[in-house]
C-alpha cells in the first residue's frame, strides 16, 4: 500500500514536471527587434510598450531601432534583421505589388497626421513650382504624402524637385536655411515650424483623405513562422496605446525621451496629437487601404485588381476584440 502510494506521488511528481515544461516554452521571454522610424508622435504607443515593460508583461524582450524612413526600414525587414517595423501604407502596398514579402498587422493612424509646409514668402501651392521640397527618402511616408498633396492641387513630379533629408527635423532646417521651400512635416517639428513663423499650407490630419499613413508589418513568412510572438507583440502595442491615452505623464515622459522635445509646449502638442490619432483598436481602415490603391492605380498595373485584404494581416487585432480586450480596456 505504502510502495504504491509512494509511486504515485513520483507519477504525479514526474507528470507535474513534464506540463511545466512544455508551458515553459509558451511562457518564456521570445526576442524580437523592432525598427521605429521616425520622431513623430505616432510612434509614441511603441515607445510606452517598451518604457512600461508592457512587451515584456507580455512575454516578448523587444530591441528597439531606429531606421529613418520607412522605404529603408522595410528592406532591413525584407534582408531578415528585423522581426517587425512601422511602415506607411503606401510604400507597404507599392512594395508588396512588385512581389515583396510586406504586410501589416496593426493601424497605427488612419490619417495624415503631417501638416505641409512652407517659407513665410510661400502663400500657396502655386508658388512651388520648379522649388525644391525636402523629404525623407524616395518610398517614405513623407515621400507618400507629398506626391499626394503636390498631385491634389496640380502640381506634376516634374515641376518640382526633390530632396532626400533623411530625417523630418532635417527638414524643417533645410526650410530655415532657405536650402528648400516646403515639406511635409509631422509632430512635434511641425509646430516647431508654426512657433517659427512658417506657412502651413495644409494641415492634412484635418483636410486629408482617410489613409493608412502608419502601421506596424511585417513579412507574411515571418509571421506565419511566428504567430505567438506576433500576437504579444500586438497586445503589448495595445496596451502601450491604451496606456499612453489613459496616463498623460506617461505618455508625455515617453515621448520627451523619444522625440527630444524640451520645449513643454510643443511637448504638449505633441502628446495631444498621438492621443487624438493613434487608433486604440488598431486597424488599418479598408477605406484608407483602398485611398492608397487607387492613387497607385494609374502606375501599378497589379493595383487595379487589387484588395486590401492582399495588404493585411488583422486577426490579431481581431482576436483581442473578440477576446474583449479593447472593451475591457476601453477609455471612459
């Protein structure tokens, strides 16, 4: 009785460990490296995720990297040394048709959240003719939206020149020192730029169209490899948004580190634009998706039968909502 006793408490023993350790794997820190590509208050979910220990709440050791301009992020994706990257809409689709391995998995914005600007002797778009515009780099965010912007108020690519500036503060320097007339700014530099007296000729978060402008992707291959990984990191981001909207000193402390931002009026701003468009589901909208297919329609031939679903990977977003994540969450 004792000896039968005894060899069930070493089963129980032995069975008890053997469950441990096939949850440990599941459990266990993953690792991924994670590309932000821009000072611009949209990146602010990611920066308090990675402060507030919320990827690691969630099992996920994040290495975060800053690579200027989405078109270089998304080829360091493409080459395998990074496991996900913010991208823009436009240069993920214009990718993805030419037969790259891109995809989104979470909206981040589902406007232009950039104002465009110009010298103070600058008074409309008109006046841009045969000037120089600074951007980023050519497959940029700030690439997207200028073609957007130049092409909505007539203004053809040869009637302009562009100039790759790397990073957008790079931009608003070159405006100052007369080196180029205009460019698209996000926040914080374009308040920056309206302290300083410069022309806002658009403000596109409030005039433009619907346009997934930013999201997080990554490679369809990478992801199917990775399912697990990739849903903690899209629970970690959710819950870096939602506390970045709910805590303003949290977010504020995030973005001051981040952004560089000393002076606590555009700080200020800066904070109150990523709350008012940082999507707290984080979808990117089929009528933005479909904004950007249509603009490349005319120079894509792939884009005429495409969708959006060949540029999105939701279901983990829509998991979450389902498991009631963002209800439960939700700001009151």
């Amino acid at each position: 009785m004792k000896t039968t006793a005894r060899a069930g408490r070493i089963a129980i023993a032995l069975w008890a460990g053997w469950a441990l350790s096939l949850a440990a794997p599941a459990n266990a820190q993953m690792k991924a490296r994670v590309a932000w590509t821009s000072f611009a208050s949209n990146m602010s979910g990611t920066w308090v995720a990675q402060e507030e220990g919320l990827f690691r709440k969630n099992g996920l050791e994040v290495e975060l990297v800053h690579i200027p301009s989405t078109s270089r992020a998304i080829q360091v994706l493409l080459a395998g040394e990074l496991a996900y990257t913010y991208m823009d809409g436009r240069t993920a689709v214009q990718a993805t048709l030419r037969g790259a391995d891109a995809v989104i998995v979470a909206g981040v914005a589902n406007r232009l959240v950039f104002s465009f600007m110009a010298r103070p002797e600058i008074k409309s778009f008109n006046d841009l003719r045969g000037k120089k515009i600074g951007i980023t780099r050519l497959g940029s965010s700030t690439h997207s939206v200028t073609l957007w912007v130049m092409n909505k108020f007539g203004l053809k690519p040869e009637e302009y020149q562009l100039l790759q500036l790397v990073d957008v503060p790079n931009i608003l320097a070159a405006i100052a020192a007369g080196q180029i007339e205009a460019g698209a700014l996000s926040p914080p530099t374009n308040f920056r730029a309206r302290k300083a007296g410069l022309t806002e000729l658009i403000d596109l978060s409030k005039d433009g169209p619907e346009y997934v402008s930013v999201a997080i992707g990554s490679t369809r291959s990478f992801i199917k490899s990775n399912q697990e990984m990739t849903r903690r990191l899209v629970r970690g981001y959710s819950e870096g948004v939602q506390l970045l909207k709910a805590n303003k000193s949290t977010g504020i402390r995030a973005i001051q580190k981040y952004a560089r931002i000393k002076d606590p009026d555009i700080l200020e701003a800066t904070y109150g634009e990523a709350r008012a468009y940082i999507e707290t589901v984080p979808y990117a909208t089929r009528k933005g998706m479909e904004t950007i297919i249509g603009e490349l329609a005319p120079t894509e031939p792939r884009a005429k039968t495409a969708k959006p679903d060949d540029f999105l990977e939701p279901r983990f977003v829509s998991q979450l909502e389902k498991e009631g994540f963002y209800k439960a969450t939700a700001l009151r």
